[in-house]
C-alpha cells in the first residue's frame, strides 16, 4: 500500500505539471495583453509593469521561472488586483469551500437514500417517482435552478436572503442549488450500483440464511451498491469546493469561481493559474483518495501488490 501511494504521489507531480504547462501557454497562446485594459499608461510606467511580471521575456522563460517560483509556493501576483494570487485564494476559498461542503453533504443525504429507495422497489411507482425527481434534477441547469430558489424561499417564504453573504444562513440556497444536481446524479448511480450488487449470490446467501432484509441491505449489500457513488465524488467533491461560476454569480458570493472568470476576462495570467493549480491539485488527489477507499468498501480491491 506505502508503495502504491508513493507512486500516485509522483505521478500526481507529473500530472499536475503537464495541466500548468498546458495552462501555461495555452493562454500566452492567446492575443492581447493583461495590461491592454488598463487606463492609459505612459511608455516607462508599462515597461516597468512588463518588468516586473516578466512580461518582457521570451514565453518559455516567463514558464521556467513561473516553475521556479511555483515550486516554492509562490503562486505569483495578481496583474489586476495588485495583491498575491495565494492571499486571494485564501480570502474566497472560504466562501467555496462551505458552499461545496455544504452541497456535497446534501447531495449524499438526499441522493443515497432515493437511489437506495428506487433500486430496491424497481419497476414501481416509488421507482418511477425517485428517478423522475433525480432526471428533473441533472435537467434543470444551475442558472435555472437558483433563481427558482431565490423567487421561492427568498422572495415568495422569506426563509433566506436573496444574495449576498453576511451569516452562515446565507450559504443554505447556494449549497442547495449547487447540491440538487449532484445528488440526482448520485441517486442514479446508487440505483444502478443497488440493482446491480442485489442480484449477487452473496446477497442470496446472506438472505438464505435468514437475515433480515434490513440487515442484507445495509450490512452486506450497501457497501457494494455505493462503490459508483465512491468513484463520483473525487471530481464532484473538487468540482464543488472550487465553486460554481453561476451560483457564486447569482448569489453575489465572493468565491473562487468568481475569480476565475474574472481573471479570464482580465487576462490576469497568475490569477487564473493559481486557481487552475488549486482545482488540479484537488481533482488528483481526491481522486487518489477515492482510490484508497475502494479498499475498505471492497475486499477483493487490494493494493499491496502495486509498484
């Protein structure tokens, strides 16, 4: 097992090394300047800025030093925010971080039990009903789905506000509307997982041997069903915590996303580096992590013998 996880570690490395190169130069591939939407500038006032972010350079010497400094947990400066691209990150990836949680959470807790309810009453109306809400929820896009919130529980019940972010209660509407897709996905993939391992011999045998149904579900057949679940959570789980553009967008939140977008408006080359390395690093090692899981929810999965 040491093994194993020491080599995903250094192919996580190479990984992560590849998307920043690509990132790299796929946006000093693109036309224009990060300093063409300024005010302005007079000649000497922009060669020092070009100067001072390197811009000056040759591509392949702004990349190797981009490494150098990356390397070192510099992740740069913001070219439009004057401030250190880390500091940002740090200052959003609170807001994101709760929201993303947050909508995993719900996501889990509604998505289990309604894919669970659907693969053990299939071909039923129970099953018709679960999966209709589930085909509704990967349906219905965000940027749909969270003004529906907002007219319903903020302006029609008056249980939230409709942006902005003052208290934890403010997180519940965009937790939810990032989380509704999620878990219709996760009850799909639960059913198929459940109708799947229910067919099983051991599950006969278990049931042969007069165990409860409830025992059967949840003792033997559970850990197997949620296996699809496990393998849906490395990118769902990053995907989440870095934030969704549109949710942040309507709900006015202060998140990673909204940075993204507008670093990528701006053309802030660093701005939007750091939070493509950031998402990377999740997406790989959470996804290392969904690995190491199959092992305690599946006997036969084992990594001992792995280089």
């Amino acid at each position: 097992m040491t093994r194993y996880i020491i080599s995903r570690l250094l192919q996580s490395v190479v990984v992560l090394l590849v998307i920043v190169t690509a990132s790299f130069f796929i946006m000093k591939a693109t036309p224009g300047s990060p300093l063409a939407k300024d005010r302005q500038l007079d000649e000497a006032t922009e060669q020092q800025l070009m100067e001072r972010y390197h811009l000056d350079k040759p591509a392949f010497t702004q990349y190797l030093i981009y490494l150098g400094n990356l390397a070192q947990g510099d992740l740069g400066e913001s070219i439009k925010l004057k401030s250190p691209v880390s500091q940002i990150i740090k200052e959003s990836a609170k807001y994101s971080l709760i929201i993303g949680t947050q909508a995993m959470l719900f996501a889990l807790l509604l998505g289990v039990p309604l894919g669970l309810i659907a693969g053990l009453k299939q071909n039923t109306p129970t099953d018709y009903a679960a999966m209709g809400t589930a085909l509704v929820g990967v349906s219905i896009p965000n940027f749909v789905l969270a003004p529906i919130f907002i007219l319903i529980f903020a302006a029609g019940l008056g249980w939230f506000d409709s942006g902005g972010w003052d208290s934890w209660k403010d997180s519940i509407l965009p937790s939810a509307s990032l989380g509704f897709y999620y878990a219709a996905y996760i009850a799909r993939l639960t059913r198929s997982g459940m109708l799947e391992v229910i067919r099983q011999d051991y599950i006969r045998t278990a049931r042969a041997k007069g165990l409860s149904e409830k025992t059967v579900v949840l003792r033997h057949a559970l850990r197997g069903a949620l296996l699809p679940v496990v393998s849906y959570l490395g990118p769902a789980f990053a995907a989440a915590l870095t934030g969704s553009v549109v949710i942040e967008k309507v709900y006015n939140v202060p998140g990673l996303g909204s940075h993204f977008v507008n670093g990528a408006f701006n053309r802030d080359y660093f701005l939007v580096l750091g939070v493509i390395v950031i998402y990377s690093a999740l997406l790989v090692f959470l996804n290392l992590a969904v690995d190491l899981m199959y092992t305690f929810l599946d006997p036969r999965v084992s990594y001992d013998s792995e280089s």
